[in-house]
C-alpha cells in the first residue's frame, strides 16, 4: 500500500496542478474521474504522466486532492508538508471523519509530493 500511496505522491507532484474532480458517485462520493477509472481496474492518466491508484487508496487520494492546497511553507522557499490544524479544521468545517488509516495514508502521500516538490 504504502509504495502505491508514494507513486501518487510523486505523480501529483510532476503535474503541480489538481487534476478536476467532475464526478459523484454514490459508492465512493466526490471523485475525479480518473479515479473512478482506476476504481475500475484503469491507470490514471494526466498530461501525460501515469499512475495506477489502487482502491484501498482512493480515500486518501481523494481526500489528499481536497486539501492538497493547504502547504505550510519555509520561509526562504520550500514546503514543509500540509498544514493539519488547517487540514483538521477543513475536516470539522465539511463534516467529515476521517479513519486514522485514511490520515496516514495522506500523510505518506504528502510526503512523497514534497520530497518532489523540493528537489
């Protein structure tokens, strides 16, 4: 799990962008549609970069694209991760509860993203 979580990390990083989320569906809620795809047995494909999301990952995938705009910065440049007080408060204010399984794995994907990032 945790490899395919980095991959992710690593390809949402190579894109520097959020890929759109258009779709909803009633088993997995707000979605991006090439994750649905990939929910489907497909690799997500986006501006020519490649990753596969397994299921089991795209709780925090999904939920990683929602607070993915919530980077704490060093002060000469640089990130240093998310930052959780804003992503715990972005929680509270939309209702959401978030398993510790699904918290650890946006963590292992943040990581990845900003050890990209900051190459």
């Amino acid at each position: 799990m945790d490899k395919n979580l980095s991959n992710i990390g690593e390809h949402w990083a190579m894109l520097q962008t959020r890929p759109r989320a258009v779709n909803i569906r009633k088993d997995y809620g707000y979605l991006p549609d090439e994750v649905i795809e990939a929910l489907e047995g497909e690799q997500i494909q986006t501006d020519n970069v490649v990753c596969q999301v397994y299921a089991c990952n795209v709780p925090a995938f999904n939920l990683f694209l929602d607070v993915c705009h919530l980077w704490r910065y060093l002060p000469m440049g640089g990130l240093i991760g998310l930052d959780w007080v804003q992503v715990q408060a972005w929680l509270a204010l939309t209702q959401q509860v978030i398993s510790p399984i699904v918290i650890r794995a946006v963590q292992v994907i943040e990581s990845s993203a900003v050890r990209t990032l900051n190459k």
